[in-house]
C-alpha cells in the first residue's frame, strides 16, 4: 500500500464523515421537537 492510495482511501473516509455530520444536523434542526419529545 502506497502514500497515493491511503491519502485516496482517507480522503473519501473525510468525505463521508463530513455527509454524515451534515445530515444528521440537518436531521437534528428539522426535527427538533420529535426529538425532544421522545427523549424525555
């Protein structure tokens, strides 16, 4: 395994992260009050 494919391979590992983090606060903020209100 070189330098090229573990920069590719951590490039997409940051991609997806960022999706992930953006989405579930997107999720969070849309929904707040459902979630609220389950958690209690």
């Amino acid at each position: 395994m070189n330098i090229q494919a573990l920069t590719r391979f951590f490039m997409w590992c940051t991609i997806i992260n960022a999706g992930l983090l953006v989405f579930s606060a997107v999720m969070f903020m849309s929904a707040q009050d459902f979630v609220y209100s389950r958690a209690c």
